[in-house]
C-alpha cells in the first residue's frame, strides 16, 4: 500500500488498508464458524481463507453496496454453514472494530513513547527560560520545561480519550433482532450465547445491537482527534519556534528542498499539522452519520463511515510514529531562548513591574517564573500516574 | 434573548448568553477576591456589580479582542483588586466553563427524563410488532419495543458522554506560570493553594493552567454532540414513521401549516433533525482550534471557541427539552404498525424461510421476532444501572 | 444587538439579526400584497407594520417550526389578503436572499476599499525587498509589494466571487406549483408574471420555484467563505510578521492586555483568524442541508439553513471591516525587513547560486527578484479591470 | 486501484490515483523541458520516463515532504535540465490541476447524460400526477415531470459551477518570484513568456503565481460539492419513494442482501446519499486551509489539500457514474402514485378548499397542478440553452 497523495503513510502499513479489512472479515466470519461449532449448532469447517483479491471483490461490492455480499458467496464454496444467522451490517462492523483496535493499540505505543520524552524534556528543561508568547507577542517568561509539560498535557489526555473507547461486537442478525441466530441456536438466551462467546473469540465486547445506535463509531472518530488535536499543538509550537528568526528549536532532521540547497525545512511538524487540520471534519462526518441512522440500518449513513474511519485510523496512525520522531529528535537551543529573552527588554518583566507598583514594594530581579516549576510536578506527576515507566 | 433563526432557542434561556457570560465574569473575578481576602492577601472588598450592559460591554470587546478587558477596568472603579494576578483567559475559560455547568446539568435533567420516557415505551411495546427496515426497505419483524430500547441506547450513550466531562477552572496568568499570582501569595505553593480555593469556590475543578491544552473545551463539544446525534435519530426515525403512508407514530402535538389547514406536521422531530445537521461542524471547530492552539495563547484559535460553544450549549439545551416533548408525547400506532406487518406478505418472514430451507426443517409460524425481548432488557438493565428512578 | 461572544460583531449591526429578517418577511409580504393590487387582483391594503416585538414572534415560531406562521397571524388583521397563495419556505426564503443582499452588498464595499489600499500598498513597496519563507523557512527573497499583491489577489478572488452570486425570489407556494396563485391569478402564465412583478418589486431575480432545488444558497455560502479565506490568510501573514522577532509589519492600532501594560496585539488579525476558522464548516453545513433537500420540503434540512446563514453572513460583513481596518493602517517596518535580508548570509541566494553553477557561470550580484516586479503588474492589472478607480 | 471501504469507487478508475499523479508530475516536468527547449534555453533531452512505482516515490516523499523531491532525483538522471527553474509546489499544484481536468471533464460528461435522461422523464411525466410532500406529510399534489425539473434544475446548476473553474498552471518559483526562471530565461518577460508556453502545452491557463492564493482550489472543491449535493438530493428523493408504503418509484436494478432473498435496495440512491454526506466536510478542510496560507508557502496547509482533492475528486467521478445510472434506470409507478393521490382524501386539495372559501367562490374539480406544466417548461428552456442536445 502506498499513498502518493500523503507522505509518510506507510507508516500505516497495515492498519485498516484493503488487505487489513479484508482479513477481518474473514477473521469475524470463521469466529462466527467457530462458535456455531463449539456451541454444538454446525459441523466442523475447514478453516477459511479468503480467496479473493481485494481489488475484486471491492469491485464486486458495488452491486449490492457492501463487500461482504460477494465475500460471502465465495466464502460459502469453503463452508455452507459460513455466516448463517449474521447480516451484512454485523461482519463489516464487526470487523472494523477489529481493525481500529489495531490502530488504537499502535497510537497507544506511540503515545506512551511520546510520554517518556516529554517527561524527559520537561524535566530537563525545568530551568531552561524563554520568552512566554501570547497572540504572538512576547508575554511573560515561561521555560521549556513548562511548554513540554504543556505538550505532555496534550499527550496524556490523548491517552484517556483513547483509554475511554470501547470495541463492541456487532451481532445482530439482519434488524437487530437475532432472528436467525435465534432459529439455529434454538432459543433466545442460547443465540445471546452465542453472540457473546464469538465477541470473546475476537477480542471485542459483548453489547446489544447497535446497529443504529453508532456511540462506538463516533467515540472512536472523536478519540482519534483528541490525539491529532495534541500533535497539531505541538507542531505548531515547533513550527513557530523553529522560523529563523526565533530559532529556538529545530526538528531531529530537516526537509530538503527540490531547489534550494540550503533548507532544513521542519517536515515533521508540517505534516503532522497537515494531519490535524484534516481529521475534525472527518470525525464531524461521523457524527452527522450517527445523527441520520434511521429504521433498522440506514440509507447511507452507515457506507459514509467505512471509509472515514479508515482515513482517520490510518492518518493518525501515522501521525503517531511522526510525533514520536518529532518530540524523541527535537533540538532545543537554549542559548537562542536566552539570547531572545535578553533581547527583550522590559517586556518579558512589564507585568513584574506593574504588580510591584500596584502592591507598593520593588520588583523582585530573580527570574520571573512564578510556579511553573511546579506546574512541571504536577504534570510529571499525572504522567506518572497513567505511566509506569516515567521515572 | 430570542432567535428569530431558531426556534425554540427560548428553551434555552438563561444559558450561555450574554447576560449569563457577563454574570459568570464577574462570578470569577469575585470568587479570585475572595479567595485573595481568605487567604489573608487582600483587603475586604464590596460585592462586585455588573454595572454595564452586555451590549456595551460587546462594544467595547473589540479593541482588544476580549471582554475581559473593558469589564476590569469598569470593576476596577469598585475595587484596585480586582482581577490581580489573572489574565483575560483565566477569566473568558473560567467563566465559560461555569456557563457550560449550567448547560450540562440542564441536558442531563432532559436526559433523564427521556431515560423513563423511553424505558417506558420499550417495556410497554415489547409485544408491538412492526416492520423492521434496512436501506429503506422491509427486511425482518421487530418490536417497537425494541425500537424505544435503541433509542434508549443512544440517549444513556449520551449520558455516558456526559459524565466523562470535566470542568476544570483556568488560573494560570499570563503565560500559565502563575506569575503575577506568586508575587501577591508570596511562594509558588501559596500561589497553587490560592487557585485551588479559587476553583472550589466556583465548583470547578482545580487544573493545571491549559490555556493551549484544549481538552476540556474539545471533550465538551464532543459530548454534546453525542446527545444531537442520539436525539437526531429518534426524529429521523419519527419523521419516516410518520409519513401518512407508514403513519406508525405521530408526534403528540403536529405543527400548522401557513397555508393548509390539514397539516399536522412532526414539528419537534424536524427542529431535532436541524440541531443534529448544525452540531456535528461546529464541535469540529473546536478541534481545529485545539491543533492550532499555539505558543502561550494563540492568534485567533481560542476566540474562534466561544461563539462556537454558545452555539453548541444552547442548540443542544434547547434540543433537549424538545427531545424530552418528543418521546414523552409519542402516539404510537399499533393497529398501523400490525397493518404493515400483515401487508409485507412473506417479505417480513422470507429470511425465517430460507434458513428454514437451509436447516432442513419447516419454518414455524410462531411471530418472528428473535431474541427482541432479551435486547430490550439488556437495555432496561443498563437504564436501571445508570438511573436508579427506572422501575 | 450585540454579541459578547463574538468581538467586533457590532459591525454588521442592521445585518441579518432578528429585527432584519422581521423587517424582510414584512416587506415581503408586502411587496405580494402590492403585485396583486397592481394585478388587479386585490383590492388596496393599509402599508403593512410589524406589530411584533422579534423576541414574541420568535417564541411563537416553535410551534409550526417558522416565524411566518404567527407572523401570517398577525398581519392578516391588518389585510385578509395577506400571505394568499404563498407558502412560509416563499417567504422565509425570500427574505433571507433580501437580507443576504444587504451583507453582500456591505462586503463589496468592504472589499473594494481593500482592493484600494492593497493596490497602493503593492505598487509602493515594489522595491521593498523582505525575505521570501515557505515552510516557515527563508527561501528567496521577495518583495513586500509583491506580498501585498499576492494579498490583493486574494480579495480579488472574492469580489469575482461574489460577482458570481445570485439572488433569486422563491415565490412557489405550497409544493412549488404555485397551486394557490394560479387560483387567485386565473391562469398559469398570469401567476408567473405575479410572481415576477414581485421580485422585481424586491429588487430580487425572478426564478423557478428551488424549494428543494438550494444551489442559491450554498453558493452565496461558498462566496462567503470564499471571502473569509482572502482575509484569514492576509491575517496568517500579518500575525506572523509582526513577531517581535521578526517585527515586519505592525497593525495600525495593537490591541491592549489586561495585565500586560507594554502589550501591542495584532488584535484584527487574531479575529480575522478566528472568523476564517469558523466559516468553513458553516459553509459545509450548508451543503450538507442542499443533499439531504428531499421530497417538496425537507424534514429539518431547511431549518438548518437559517442560523447558519445568519452566523456566515454577520460574521464576513464584520470581518469585512475589520479586513479593511487592516490593510488600510498597516505599519510596514522596511528597515526590519532589509535586517532579516542583511542578517539571512547567503541562505536567501543559495537557489542563485545553485542555478549559476549549474549553468557554468557567476551569480549575478543585484537584487534577485526576478520577475516580481511584472507580477505586481499583472495583479494591478487585474485589479483596473475589475475596478476603475485603481490608478 | 481498488477500494474495499468505497464501493463503486472503481468507476474513478484512472482518475486522480497515485498512477495518475505520477503521469502528471512527469508531465509537468516534460512539459517545462518541452518549454526550455523550444525557448532555446536548454538543449533537446530525451522524453523523459517515471522509471520508478508510485509506492516506492511514495516512501521517499515523506523525508522533504513531497514527492517531488525524490521524482526530480531519479528524472535528473534523464536530463540534468529537469526542472530547473522550478519549485516542488509548482509540478504538485500544476499536476492536480492536470489531474482535476480529467475529473471534471468524466464528471460534465455524466452530467451531461443526467440532463438528457431527466429532461425526458420532465417531459413524459407532465401528467403523473404524484402527492407533493412537505416536511414529510402530504401537501398539494405535483407531478412527477416537475419532480424531475427539479431533479434536473439540480444538476444544470452542478454544470453551471463546474463551467465556471479554472485550471491554472503553477509556475513561479520557490517564492512566486520566478526568480531562477529569469535567471534562465535572461529576463522577467521572458520568464513569463515561458511560464505561459508550458502552461499552454499542458492546456492549463496561465497565470499569476498562487502559491498562497487557493482560490484554484477551493473553487474546485466547492463545484465538487454543488454536484454531489444536487445527486444527494435525487437519491434522498429515491430513496424515499421506493419505500415499499410509497413504492413510486424503484432503482433500475436493486441490490441484494446477504441473508434475505427478497430485498431489493435503493444501493444506487444509497451510495450517493453516502458520498453527499462525507464531501461537504472535504471542501471545509480546503477552505480552511487556504486561509491558513500564510507566508510563501505555508506549513500544513498546502499538504492537507493533496489528499483532500484526491477523496473529492474520485468520490465525485464515481458518484457521477452512479447518478448516470440512477436516473437512466428509473422506474416510475405512476399507478402507486395516483393510488396514493386516491387514498389522501381531501388533503392534497385541502389549499384548494381553503383558497376558494377566501375568493368566496366553489372550489374546481379539475386537477389541481397549478403552473406546474409552465415550470417544467422553464426548465427545460435552460437545459436546452446549456446543452444543444435537449430535444
């Protein structure tokens, strides 16, 4: 898989592409087998394979608006019994479930990643000043400790919104009532059985139908922003910060340019706010969708998800493994930061001088931080609590 | 307050408009006096007022691009004290989060109330039989029963978001150090124990500075959009049911026509139909805001938020109460849905015959409907969990 | 009116607020009582008034789900005749196109002001040599005249824009048959020559009924954006260069701090910013209601519409002056701008150098502008034919 | 080129993939040597081939960002005159544009087809009189030819945005200056007589550099939209009426289900309905980006329109063929119509009864259709004024 149109998502590789659905699809029809067997309800198959390139059968999927149809119709040459009692809506819910919690689990490894270096920036830099910036004005000074404590905040709230995602099965039967399960299990509690041992077989909640009710998809899409929102921030900051005529930070490696030899261009940051400014309108095409899930599956609503959801896993997927490179190879050029608050005159201190004036005593001359070290403990200390391994 | 653009935005009074900002500024500034005056660092002060109309005080926001400004220097005229050691952001975040207290709590009465609604209607239709629909078309028996329990889903879904909201209090000064706040409590200690009584005060919780962390402003928005995505459903559903030629339900009171006397139209589920369309974009806003909340204070992302979250708070408060009409005055049209069902011919039961066919035995003729009873309550049991009131 | 949320926002003050759609539904139900008088078709009417407070008409407005159905109510005391053989979408609808008249209006003055000051600033700062920046990095250098015509383009882009917009009447009645007027007119082709009389009484285009058919208004959305976007990019630029590291440019008047006393904000560019983020979901909304447009009157797509218009268009009529405040008092720091040049070594003539050793000879040593001076030319240009009073 | 999560999206086959993008940023390349030589600045080099698969460019391009880069490596090898002059973002935006033409051109084709097809069913139904529904209950009575009108006044108004894009070509150097283009062509007018030889070759429009100046773009994206919404908006309709209690109308050729034998689905109306849903959102995230624009090339901005106008681009061109297929295949039951007409009683001449009480005179018992004929007329006037083919 490869993306001409959006550098660096091989580092999705993987992760919700065809190749990834199809498998899951497979995956949630042989766990259905698998329960049907172990449940005493069908005979043994042979284990399925897929048999089908993705490209055919997406081309086949039009027909009929999704491809689990034709998946299906090869899939039962292997097995009669394959996704007897299940409707379409159930394996490719079923399945992208699966395959998002591929995703959450690689954003999650790049996220704690991302934890240990902030903490470690933020430690190391706890006296390391530089000049505050409000609506790109010099305010007063911070350090930037505090700002990779800033960042970290980002980051570890990142981690609870995706702690906060549950993956539930979808097995519902054709309108959410387990019609057929109900016929082949024999009553209403064993298909509820049923339906909960396949969840178990995949990894993935038990829950009700949810067919038409989409809280699964659109938490997810909303938890995956959360995670962009914090990348876009910190790219930001270093975009700003790395402008040469700031210069207080430079990416690990810079970007070439195609013509000018001299450019040391902070690609990272570039692209991960390139990520960021896509991701929200997806996730708000989720929610638009959830709103429109009407009758017992709904009219489009529910094709508009599949590939949002894929755009949003796999670029924030990669975007993960960016921001990890962005935040593990930062340079950080303290002697810029002290040279840019020196340079500043009074601004930096204004504010210093003007309570001194309001409380009626001298301004103190020792450096203007106020409690922003222990901000930083604070921070590190939230770190701690979700993170082990931060020292 | 009216809105000639929306109505039913008087549903929503009180909440997150100008008066109730303007009084929330001052709450801040009043709760940061006191706490200077407990803490033994400021002398008594009188009770801050008003004293300026909202309008003027809008007039005034501009030259320096927030309310705050204007409004210290009128409160200064009641005491020098006044908002020493803050900043406009501490100020604008603070009170917009008590604004959005008073939102949530008001959408969460609502929800509730559609809890014993909509539990009511799922145990009372259990046996209701109607047509279930996929892609707009007949496919197997369900319960309108089990229809009110996917509702129900998306409104306990709804709640679930809710609860995971925090409001913290914004107290960090210029640049998030506290700067200005050391200098008056005399140590960086004194300084974190002088916001945390501030908080308290407020009902807020106490937080790091996250003036450039937009967490709480972006899980807000989300959550408020889950409650227009579970609402936008139900009217989607009730707009299609009630459709003269399906005319399963109709909505307690239909709306008049300008120009044909007959109409009863399903006023509510449309205005439902409306927020849910508008919401969704605008909590994307909030996101695209939070990836570019840059340095200290960024240029231009923190003021797009504010209108944004009146607009989100006060559609979703007024769909609240709309939603809660809605559920509670639903007719439900049993003979109607039964006359469907009985008209479908085999369409309704075509899949119970087919896997008849498959099994190798007759199809009963028993009614159709799976394990609907055991999904509804599945959901009753979660409403019970969550709403001690449910029976 | 005013708007605390929104700074800056009494600058559309007359715009598209409750008592402007009230004052336009009136007029436009004047101006059918008047096309029927002048047909003949009705007897004279006394001059219709409002004789509603917005706000009471509003909380009325929920009922039916529009404000003319009260509305109607009222106004018939004054003349039986009023509102026959019209639908509520007829004039909702057309008032709002009235209203979207006056913003569109108010905006091409805006922009042709700024077409103006762009223009001169252009021409005057041809050989006012500024370092290039792509990717926040020095590239080559420019010109600041050629970046102000770059700026111009874009507000030329948004004149042509707008230029493209149309405003048509809906004059279509209950289902776009105009049933209810060919009764009273007597004949299909007198009740289009009615409904032609009356947009032409309103200043408005005479049209096909586009109940469901709402390019009219994803269009005028579009060219707002679009207008927003010239202006949020001049404000990225303007937010950017007047850094105090980089300290290129300055906004006529800096914004304030409430506790910053040295504090210059470039406070328009940080609201133009904040406009431009929030316009473009508006838009989006506006679309999604067009897809969703079905049978002869939508369940909640229309309704959507209103607030979202109100919203775009309020804020690119206050944006529009803010852009014109703007441009016209920029400061232009040449001498900081000839620094960055002087201070960049040999970074901003790397490229020259590359060229002349690939092509075998020495690097020129004049300015290396090529062709940007012709640039600014053909924008001028561009501009003269557009408007006649650029020089 | 396939696409599991996308059905129907093989129809965009050729279209703005990765393999299409390759061919037009060699094009582009190709196209400026073509210039060079020609100009007599560069001596005859071989054509130049892509030597290299999209998915390896693809993994090279994230390092400077853009594939460009890499291309230029390899293509060098070719020529050592390859792109000299040029910059990355000048073969990416002049290859979109490339890439956007043949978009637009597939997508005027189908539109042109829908035109034909809907003014012929416009035409043959003047008379099938159908219920007119508003807010989803019934109205006055219309007829299904004004139906198609308003289908088709849709679709002329996608053509009439589509006509007014432009295709501009890229050319002006790593900051809009042109500078190494002079330094090769000797002096600025040459330079531009260059740019606009090689625009002229690639059938783009000349013009000023718009490196940050996105109108090109957006303006592409918003007639993406104007067409997908005007398909939205006829499949909302579809969808609607092939419901089996309306059942008027059903897709050519429906789609099945994977469990239930007897169901034939809306999938055309289905899909389309899927695609309006996600493209708004799309067009936004373009806007947004052209208003962060900022410096000579901003830093995100740019990038998040690649993939954006990729999605945009396909998922209309697909649509298109989808919607041909649409309105080419329908089948109109004008029996279930008028059966429908039949059984509404007095409501869908309820207006009548109303308006006659008012006039004080007996109401007709004629059909009671209005100008609807007239309208019909009118629309098909314009089809014909746009496209000669309209009989």
């Amino acid at each position: 898989v490869s993306d001409l149109f959006w550098p660096g998502d091989e580092r999705a590789d993987g992760l919700l592409d065809d190749a990834a659905l199809l498998g899951a699809l497979v995956a949630v029809e042989q766990a259905w087998l698998d329960a049907l067997l172990e449940a005493g309800l069908a005979p043994a198959s042979p284990t399925l394979t897929a048999v089908v390139e993705p490209a055919d059968l997406a081309r086949e999927a039009e027909a009929g608006g999704n491809p689990v149809i034709p998946l299906v119709r090869r899939l039962r040459e292997q097995s009669s019994w394959v996704h007897r009692g299940l409707t379409s809506q159930d394996v490719v819910d079923t399945a992208l479930m699966l395959c998002l919690g591929d995703v959450l689990e690689r954003v999650e490894d790049e996220l704690e990643r991302q934890v240990s270096a902030l903490a470690a920036l933020a430690d190391e830099h706890r006296g390391t000043v530089m000049a505050g910036r409000t609506l790109t004005q010099h305010a007063v000074p911070v350090t930037f400790g505090l700002k990779a404590a800033g960042w970290l905040t980002g980051v570890l709230d990142a981690l609870e919104a995706l702690a906060g995602v549950r993956l539930p099965a979808q097995l519902g039967g054709a309108a959410g009532t387990l019609s057929a399960v109900v016929e082949i299990a024999g009553s209403p509690e064993a298909a509820l059985r049923l339906t909960a041992a396949a969840a178990e077989r995949l990894g993935l909640e038990p829950d009700a139908p949810w067919h038409t009710s989409r809280r699964p998809v659109t938490a997810v899409g909303d938890a995956l922003v959360a995670c962009t929102d914090a990348w876009g921030r910190i790219a930001t900051d270093v975009a700003t910060l790395s402008r040469p005529e700031i210069g207080e930070v430079t990416e690990g490696a810079g970007g070439g340019s195609s013509t000018m030899p001299h450019k040391a261009n902070p690609v990272l940051s570039v692209l991960l706010r390139r990520t960021a400014l896509t991701t929200p309108p997806l996730a708000a095409t989720l929610h638009t969708a959830a709103a429109l899930a009407g009758d017992e599956r709904p009219d489009g609503a529910w094709h508009a998800e599949w590939a949002t959801l894929r755009d949003l896993g796999r670029r924030t997927a990669a975007a993960a493994g960016q921001a990890t490179d962005l935040v593990t190879g930062l340079r950080v050029h303290a002697d810029r930061m002290a040279a840019t608050v020196a340079g500043a005159d009074g601004d930096l201190t204004a504010e210093r001088a003007s309570i001194a004036a309001f409380l009626g005593r001298p301004a103190e001359d020792t450096p203007y931080l106020g409690a922003a070290d222990l901000v930083v403990d604070r921070v590190l200390d939230r770190a701690r609590s979700l993170e082990r391994e931060i020292p």
